[in-house]
C-alpha cells in the first residue's frame, strides 16, 4: 500500500478508505461499469418492490360488498317484445335496475347513459343483464319502448330488458324488493314541465346472482362529484360480482 492510501485509511476509516482506494485505481472504462452495476441493482431492486406489492395486493381478501336485502317476491311484467318476462328469470346473473320513464325531463338520461356503458361493457357476458322498469306503464307501451329501446342502442337479443306492465304491481317490486323510494304522481299545478307526471327514485340498483341487492347508485346527484364518483364505482361492483360470484 503506498503512503497515499495509508493517509486514506487513517483520515476515512477501513471501509470507506478502501472504497476511495479502488475509485483512484480504476479506469474511466471501470467507473462506468461501476456505475452501471448500481444503477441495475437499483432497477432490479424497484422491480422486486413492484412485483412484491403486486403480490401482496392480491393475496389480500376482497373487500365484499354488502347484502342490503334479498328479493322475494317475484315481478311478472311484459318485454318490450311483448314476451312475458320474469324476474326470476334473471336469476344467475348480476343484474342493474332502474326505473324508466322515456320522457323523463330530469336524470333518466344519466341513468340510460350508464345503462349503456354497461352494456357496452358487459353485454358479451351470459351472466350480466340490464333491467328498465317504466315508471308510466300507460303511455311506455311495448311499441314505445321498442323505438326507445333501438334509439339507445339495444338491440333485441341485447341483455336488456325494457318491461312495462300494470303499474302497481311494478311500483310494488320497486319499492318492496328492491326498497326504492315510493314513486308518487305530481299534482298538476305543481309540475315544472308537461311530461313531469311523476316523482320518482333516481337510483340504479345492482343485484346479484341470488337476488340479492348488494348497493344503490345515485349517477344523477345535484353534487357532481358523487355522482362522478357513483358512474365510476357502478362498473367496477359489476365486474367484482362477476369475476368473484362467492363476494
């Protein structure tokens, strides 16, 4: 060792002198690959964080929606088709219902909107359906709600079923099964349009492959970060129920 190093060791300590010893001897070549190696050790040592973390995500229990309550009785209604449909029919699949009204003048639009991205989501999927319930049953008439039903985008062998029927018994299904809020007719004079003939629940409801109902989705909300935030969590609680059917 010549005197230099030894000063080293003395002003630097054992570990750290020896470290500056072989900087000082090596090449410029050297110094590269150095650098080199320790930018690969800090690379592979990211990739073993992510990879890690991306196995402890997954060993981790999914987190279950919870079951609101259980549909018991069934809903017998016509299709669009003029078929007889019901309910139970549906039983198997992850189903999204809602209320319809085709001249609806306030948030059946954001709720049809949705309806479509599922469909267009989900639709390929035997075990995923769409369910529209018509709010007016006198005037969405199964010729109504085929030209609405094509105007949207839903063909007839879509998984979406637009049902209309006598009107108490689908507000019964609504309100009792599913536990929406009672749908009520508007006092003449106090409508702020026309076609405002009813009040009524703006919520999609997702039910799953028992008949459960696992949770409630306000996509027209006055705050329009929850409703952004309910249009998002919408599709995502979809495909958990689909993917995982013991959730």
């Amino acid at each position: 060792m010549n005197s230099k190093s030894a000063t080293l060791l003395a002003q630097h300590g054992h570990w750290q002198a020896i470290f500056e010893v072989m900087k000082q001897r090596a090449t410029h070549s050297d110094q590269r690959s150095f650098r080199g190696l320790i930018l690969g050790g800090i690379l592979l040592a990211m990739g073993l964080c992510v990879g890690a973390n991306a196995l402890f995500e997954q060993s981790l229990p999914l987190k279950s929606l919870p079951v609101l309550t259980k549909v018991q009785a069934d809903l017998v209604a016509t299709e669009r088709t003029g078929r007889s449909v019901k309910f139970s029919d549906l039983k198997g699949k992850v189903v999204v219902c809602a209320y319809l009204y085709t001249v609806c003048p306030h948030g059946c639009a954001a709720i049809t909107a949705q309806m479509q991205l599922l469909l267009k989501r989900f639709g390929e999927r035997a075990d995923f359906h769409l369910l529209s319930v018509a709010i007016h049953p006198d005037r969405d008439t199964p010729a109504l709600l085929t030209n609405y039903a094509e105007a949207v985008g839903a063909k007839p062998d879509s998984p979406w079923w637009f049902v209309t029927g006598e009107q108490k018994s689908l507000w019964n299904f609504m309100t009792q099964e599913l536990h929406l809020e009672p749908a009520k007719a508007i006092p003449e004079d106090e409508r702020v349009n026309p076609l405002d003939h009813y009040e009524h629940d703006l919520r999609m409801v997702l039910i799953d492959r028992q008949g459960q109902v696992r949770r409630y989705y306000s996509v027209y909300h006055p705050q329009p970060e929850i409703a952004a935030l309910m249009c998002e969590n919408l599709p995502q609680d979809v495909q958990r129920l689909l993917d995982h059917p013991e959730l």
